[in-house]
C-alpha cells in the first residue's frame, strides 16, 4: 500500500532549505557536518565512560572546548580535531572525499 502525502528527505530540504548549490543549502549542509562531528565525538566519549574533562586533559585542550566541539563548534583545527581523536579518545580519525 503506497502512502500519500509522504516526502523524501532530498525532497524537503530541496523545499524547504533550498536546492544543492544555493548558499541557504550550503550554510545547511556545512553546519550538519559540524553538528554530526560533535555528536561523533559525544558518542565517543561516552562509549569509553569518559568525562569532558578527562578527554580535554589528555588531549592538551580545556573542558570548555570539548564541550564547545560537542554542542556544534564550527571551526576547529585539523591537528586539534586529531590530537583530541588520537590522544584523549585512543581513536584514529579517517578522512574521506566524496563526490
């Protein structure tokens, strides 16, 4: 039984945010990214039973940081992003391109 009235995500945001290649689009899309990492790295930390705190320390950053990369922080440096990956998580950060 198809449903009516349903709409593809790609859909939506084409709606609503506008389509791929528009600058309302692309601020979208580069503040998802930022808000994924934070998350990412969120549910890291938990998963080791780790505070903010101790990630921060072992990392050479501060708490506030963590917390700042965690809630949606938008520019962070490379050499941080992994010094925190690497160091306080005991992780390996992968990195790809997609077209």
């Amino acid at each position: 039984m198809k449903k009516k009235n349903l709409t593809s995500l790609k859909d939506f945001l084409d709606k609503e945010v506008g389509v791929k290649g528009s600058k309302k689009r692309d601020k979208f899309d580069a503040d998802y990214e930022a808000f994924k990492l934070g998350v990412l790295i969120q549910q890291a930390r938990q998963e080791r039973g780790m505070t903010q705190e101790q990630v921060a320390e072992l990392s050479g950053t501060n708490k506030s940081y963590i917390s700042k990369l965690e809630k949606d922080l938008k520019d962070v440096r490379f050499s941080t992003l992994q010094r925190i990956i690497s160091e306080g998580l005991g992780g390996q950060l992968e990195i790809s391109i997609k077209f």
